[in-house]
C-alpha cells in the first residue's frame, strides 16, 4: 500500500483510472434519469481534478529534483496545493451554469451541481492517492444521489406541506378552489397569480401553497377534489 502512496507512473496510471471511475460511478446514476450532467461529465471533472493534482506533485517533485538549480536561481516558491485549490473554485462556474430556473418559481439543477462538486472532491482525492477516502465516497454518495432518491420522493409526498399549480377560467373561479381546499381542513399558506389575465389562448394560472390537516395528509385526495371543479382546467403538484 505505501508503494501505490508514492508518485511512480504506476501510481498515476491508477489514480486517474480511479477519479475515472469514481465520477464515472456517480455519473451512471445520473444518466440513467436523463439528467443534465451524465456518466461522461462526472468522468471528465473527477479526471481533470486528479490531473491537477498531479501536476502539483509532478511539479513538486521536479522542482526537488531536475530543476533544483533552476529553483534556487530563482528563489521560487511553491505550494503543492496551489493549482488544486483553484479547481474548488472553479468548479462553482461549472456547476453554476447547471442551476436553471423552471416554470412556477422552481429551481432545477441544484442537485447536478451538487453531483459535479463531489464528483471534483473524489477526483482531488484520487489524485493524491487517499485511495481509502475515494472508496467511501463513491458508496456514500451513491447512496445519497440514488438510494435516498425515492425515499426522498416518498417523504415529500406524505408531509402536509403542498404546493400546487392550478389552472382555470376566471379570476371568479378563485372563489370556489380556495372553498374546496378549505373544506378540505387544509391552511392556505400563500396564493400567487402567475397569470391573471389569458394570453394567446392560455387560461389563468395560481400557485397554491397550503398545509394539510392531521386528519387529511393523502397529497392525492387534495388534488382530486380540486381537479373535479368544473372551472379547473389543469392542476399539478410541484415537488421542489
């Protein structure tokens, strides 16, 4: 094991083979939901980042080794670590450019972002050879991006928070959505017109923001009751 630790062309051939597959392992999950950032991505920034270490430690090494004289010349100062800290910054740009906003006030691509950081962090550590500390990651992100993703998905549908996305004919019609979620023992949090008037043939739109009774959590008897209104064209549950 202290062999694989020292900086050989071995050693670099298994530390970039690792941040490969390490991204790469984060990267299936996510193409496999058609996602933004997929397998290729997460391989190509967890590469890039072992890449950056190791030219720090090629630089190091060279700098104590075949360019000694040049170094005391010069008198130059390195950090091994400069050139790596950079790619923590610089992921930001790339992850930044994956957050989008969608329709309703939702925000898309957080968790993509989320998955190119880590994916950057493993790479960083894949190439300065804490090969232990690559592997536990690997597991417990997986298990965050794709064991909890339906548990997730199951816990949003069963709290009491809702926010839906309604559709229908008149700004009078309003009366009548907000007395059936109300028969309903359901809190109105906040209503929020996203159009008040039709335009180009598209009926009016609110978004609901409400907290169900103890005695009523079911997210689906809500919706049927109001999806039953005769003025309701169109209703959807936005789960952030």
């Amino acid at each position: 094991m202290q062999y694989l630790r020292e900086f050989n062309p071995l050693t670099v051939v298994l530390r970039l083979v690792l941040a490969m597959l390490a991204g790469g392992a984060i990267g299936y999950g996510r193409s496999r939901r058609h996602m933004k950032a997929g397998l290729r991505t997460h391989m190509l920034t967890a590469i890039g980042a072992a890449l950056t270490v190791l030219i720090s430690m090629y630089e190091y090494e060279m700098l104590t080794g075949a360019w000694l004289v040049v170094d005391d010349v010069s008198s130059l100062r390195f950090d091994v670590s400069r050139i790596a800290a950079q790619v923590v910054s610089g992921i930001g740009f790339l992850a930044a450019g994956s957050i989008v906003a969608v329709a309703h006030n939702q925000m898309s691509g957080l968790t993509t972002a989320s998955g190119l950081f880590a994916s950057v962090c493993m790479g960083l550590a894949a190439g300065a050879g804490f090969y232990e500390c690559v592997i536990l990651a690997i597991v417990i992100i997986i298990l965050a991006l794709d064991v909890m993703f339906p548990l997730e998905f199951q816990f949003k549908r069963r709290i009491r928070n809702i926010t839906l996305y309604v559709e229908f004919g008149t700004l009078e019609d309003l009366s009548a959505i907000t007395e059936t979620m109300e028969r309903q023992d359901a809190q109105i949090f906040d209503m929020e017109l996203e159009r008040s008037y039709s335009e180009e043939g598209k009926p009016l739109a609110a978004v609901f923001t409400l907290k169900l009774s103890h005695t009523n959590t079911s997210h689906s008897e809500m919706l049927s009751s109001v999806a039953e209104l005769p003025c309701v064209s169109s209703i959807q549950e936005l789960i952030a």
